[in-house]
C-alpha cells in the first residue's frame, strides 16, 4: 500500500521533513518513489515553511494512497494558509499573557521583598539609637 508520509532529513535539532509517497513497509527516512513537497518547521522570516506539488498529491490518491494525520493537516494549512496565521496569532498572545502574568509576580515579589527589608531596618536602626 502506498503512503503519504514525512520522511525527516535536515542536522539534528534542525529538522526538515519531505512530504513523500512510499511503500507503508518501509521505513520512515528509506527511499520513496515521488516527493510531493516539503515542510519546514523551524522556517523564519522569509523562508518558505510549507510546499506542496498538489496535482502530484491528487494523483496519488486517486491511486489509493493513503495519507497520514499529519499531513492531511498541512495540505489543508497549504490550501488555507490563515490557518497558520490564526494559530502563531494565538501562540504570540498566550505567550504575551504569560509574560505579563511572570511580570506581575516578579513585581509582587519585589514589593514584598522591599517591605520586609523596610520593616527590618528601622529596628536596626533603634538598636544602634540606643546604644
């Protein structure tokens, strides 16, 4: 049976994945017959993140392959690409709530800090008053 599949290739902690059609007996990275694209997870400002040969694509499963999760996602963010705007959208405002929250705690903890020191230091003071 033939597979849509990723196959991983790119320098360890930078990976790099083609989207293949190959026999679902091989393994994950061995040969493929067609490559339909690539994806790339770790692409900044201009690189290219997602690329798809869709009438390739179409081909194969109008042949029966049978595609995986993963990239039926991807076809579908290549086809709409809001998708992945939305979601980087989302990524970008929890990860602002979370630095505004780890700010205000560290803020807190430095108040609470100060009045601590505030409260130990006059008596210090009066100690040496009355010395």
């Amino acid at each position: 049976m033939v597979k849509i599949r990723l196959a991983r290739g790119g320098a360890k902690k930078k990976p790099f994945y083609s989207i293949v059609a190959t026999d679902s007996r091989k393994r994950r990275d061995s040969g493929y017959i067609e490559r339909l694209g690539y994806f790339n997870p770790v692409a900044r400002g201009q690189e290219v993140r997602l690329s798809v040969d869709e009438d390739r694509l179409a081909y194969w499963i109008s042949q029966g392959a049978q595609i995986s999760d993963r990239v039926k996602q991807l076809v579908k963010e290549f086809k709409n690409p809001l998708i992945h705007e939305k979601r980087v959208a989302t990524q970008q405002a929890k990860a602002a709530l979370v630095t505004v929250k780890l700010a205000a705690q560290a803020k807190a903890q430095a108040e609470e800090v100060t009045e601590t020191t505030e409260q130990e230091a006059p008596s210090t003071e009066e100690e040496k008053v009355t010395e």
